[in-house]
C-alpha cells in the first residue's frame, strides 16, 4: 500500500493463479524499498491483461524527486500464453503518466522463459520489461523464447546491463543454453527517452525489425513532453526521442537489425494534422559487436542519422 516500506516477498510460487479474471497483478507495489526475490511466477492466464508486477509511486507519499529503491531478483517468469494487444508487460514499472518520477528500480539476475508467449504468429505486447520511470536499473537478466523483450518506454536515465537476450533459447540440462527457429516477434532492447545506458549486453539470434530488432534506437514527437503528475498533467504524446543514448560494450549475434531512429506507425501530428517527428540526436553508439550469418541486414538510419553518424 501507499506509505509502506521494507516489505519482502520471497520463495513464493505463483502458478495459474486468478483464472477468469480480466485485469489485475499478481504483485502490485507501492511505498518504498520492497523486495521480490527467489519467486516464481508461471501460466498466467491468457485472460489478464495487466502486468504480473506492477510498480507504482503515489505522489502523496513524496514527489517526483523520492526515490522509491524497489528491486526484483533472482525470480523465474515462466511460460505466459497472452491475448493480443496490449498490457501484457511482465513487469512494469509505473506508467505514462508517472515517468518523471525516480523510481531508480532495480531488476536483476532474473530468468524470463516464453514470458510472453502465442503459437499462433499473432502480435501481443512487445515489453517484458517496461520501464516508463527514471534511473531504473535492468541488470543480469536472462530471456529465452519470449515474444518481447526489455523497453524504455517512458521515462528518462535507465541503465540496461549485462543482460542476455536469446531468440528460440531454450535450457538444455542445468546451465546451457541453445537456440532454434526465432520468432520475429521476439525483440531485443527498444530506447525510448533521454540520457539511457545500454551496455555489456548479449543478444542473439533476434530476427525480428523495427520496433522489435536486436536494438532499436526509436524516433519520437519534435514536441513531446513528459507531463507533470503533481497537478495531473498528462505526458503530450507516445514517444520522446532517444536523445543522449549511450550504447557500448554489446554484442550482437545472428541478428537481423539494428534500427537507429525507426519512427513508429503510430502518426505524430499537431493541431493542424501535420506529420511531426524528431530523430535522436547525441546518440553514442561505439565497441560494440556484431557477427550476422548472411542474411542479416545492415544497419539502418534515418536520413538525419545518416547525416551525422554517415
């Protein structure tokens, strides 16, 4: 609840729980400094479209400067066959209209196997990860066989490191991993906002393009802005350019594409129905790896990223 500090779930096993409902999480967290740890969390019905976990501040129990120190580790996100569309994120944390706050969230050392999962070839939600906050930290983690894969959605500041992202990766015995025929709608790493840090991570066979590529450096609205939740201001739009993003250190294997500045369908206009849009600007993009297998695609641009990386 609102106000509450220091609470601890831990060696809880969530399986098939709440089959019928429609909407709700299986954790939802406000207050301060709580802790999910040595959880597992497998089957959840395909008919609830919220979160698993779902982290929310208050602004009655501080502004948007209180850091809320909240950390997910070392739990297990089993198979999960969703619906299409939407709000099937495994864990968000806080929402659009919330993205100045500084969460500084850390979710680390965490298995996530077919967290979102269809059979069918249909789309769902593309995050299990969504970090739509400040200063958020997605450290360690491992996905494997998932339609999805870790967004900055909103917010500004976050720090995704050291994690492994496998297309098709499946367990096989204790500690190895192997891969197989990837869906393109398994995704990599999406960066959305200002002033991000990608770096020491390993992607592989991630087959899937735009939104949904190995990485995806995305354009936005020339005039977005975040809102204000201390008077209830929402955020002016869906996407903030990647301005400031720092991408190093990161290896890229049997990969389709990386998309530096890829506009999303949704259109950008303002009052007067013109088409807006602004390119990240800033963006570091240096040592990072890439080994394809022939059919990967070159790195793709926009024309103004073409125009200052070349």
């Amino acid at each position: 609840a609102s106000g509450s500090r220091y609470m601890t779930f831990s060696n809880i096993r969530f399986n098939g729980c709440a089959a019928g409902a429609t909407a709700g999480n299986w954790i939802y967290l406000q207050g301060f400094y709580h802790a999910v740890e040595f959880c597992t969390f497998q089957e959840r019905p395909a008919t609830i479209s919220s979160p698993i976990i779902s982290f929310d501040p208050n602004i009655y129990e501080g502004g948007v400067a209180v850091s809320r120190l909240h950390r997910i580790s070392y739990c297990y996100f089993g198979p999960r066959y969703t619906g299409t569309g939407n709000g099937y994120e495994t864990i968000r944390i806080a929402t659009g209209d919330l993205q100045t706050f500084d969460m500084q969230v850390t979710i680390e050392h965490n298995l996530f196997y077919r967290s979102i999962w269809r059979t069918d070839g249909a789309q769902s939600d593309p995050e299990i990860i969504s970090s739509k906050s400040r200063n958020n930290k997605i450290l360690y983690n491992t996905i494997l066989e998932s339609q999805g894969g870790i967004s900055l959605r909103a917010g500004d500041s976050a720090t995704v490191e050291g994690n492994y992202i496998f297309g098709a990766g499946s367990l096989s015995g204790a500690s190895n991993i192997t891969t197989g025929t990837a869906s393109v709608n398994q995704g990599g790493i999406r960066v959305i906002g200002t002033n991000h840090v990608v770096r020491n991570n390993y992607i592989e066979n991630i087959v899937g393009t735009d939104a949904r590529a190995a990485l995806c450096v995305m354009s936005g609205e020339s005039d977005y802005n975040q809102g204000n939740p201390a008077n209830n201001t929402p955020n002016s739009g869906s996407y903030a350019p990647a301005h400031n993003a720092k991408i190093y250190n990161n290896t890229f294997v049997r990969c389709k594409e990386i998309s530096m500045g890829f506009l999303s369908p949704d259109s950008y206009t303002n009052s007067s129905g013109t088409y807006v849009a602004k390119s990240p600007t800033n963006v570091l993009f240096y040592n990072n790896a890439w080994q394809g297998d022939g059919t990967a695609r070159s790195e793709e641009h926009t024309s103004e990223l073409q125009s200052r990386f070349g």
